[in-house]
C-alpha cells in the first residue's frame, strides 16, 4: 500500500477525524491516485488535522501543492500530489457528497494502528 497514503490516515484517524473513506483513482485520473475524505468534529478540529496532514506529507517527502482551510467553508482540501484530502463538516459532507459523486469507483479499506 502507498506509504504516503498509510501515513495521511494515520494522521487523520490519530487526531480523531471520523467516517474516513479512501477512492482509489490509479487508473482513472492521470493526476491523483487517490481521495482521502473525512468529517471533522468543527472547523477548530479541522484545522489540526489538516495541519497534522501537512506535517507528515512533508516528512513522507511529498510536495504539498496547495491547501485551502478558508475559514467558515466547512470543505479543506489539501494536495499532496497523490494523495488529495478533503476534510468536511458534517453538514458539508452531507451537502456535497463525494462519495456519491465518485461512487463507482472502489474503496480502499485501511486498517488503523495504534502507533502513529
């Protein structure tokens, strides 16, 4: 499994992001293998986890491209080349529905480890 995926979700589910869902798009998009989607508790938690993210995409040696943590919008994306999360608000989450949108394509299922 992609190592850098492995650590982006340890990083969410170590700070307490819920209903993580992985859409495995190698194959699909030539420019991202994979979204990481999670809900955050409110935009404060959000905010640690997208910093918390950042910090071990960089210490997996990815580039991260771009982050947008707008404050109020409730949806923070972070890109990290292959890897490209969108952290929701519940309400958010429910609104705009990626995996609905992207529902056809398989999930990947990650086991989660208590050493992060």
């Amino acid at each position: 499994m992609d190592t850098l995926l492995n650590r982006i979700f340890q990083a969410v589910d170590y700070k307490q992001g819920d209903d993580i869902v992985i859409i495995d798009l190698r194959g699909f998009s030539p420019f991202v293998d994979y979204f990481l989607i999670a809900t955050a508790r409110n935009e404060r938690m959000a905010g640690a986890i997208v910093d918390e993210i950042e910090k071990v995409a960089i210490e997996s040696g990815a580039k991260v491209i771009g982050i947008d943590k707008s404050k109020d919008s409730g949806w923070f994306l972070i890109d990290a080349g292959s890897v490209v999360c969108h952290l929701f608000t519940k309400e958010k989450r429910d609104y705009y529905n990626l995996e609905g949108l992207w529902k056809d394509l398989p999930q990947i299922e990650m086991p989660k480890t208590t050493n992060f």
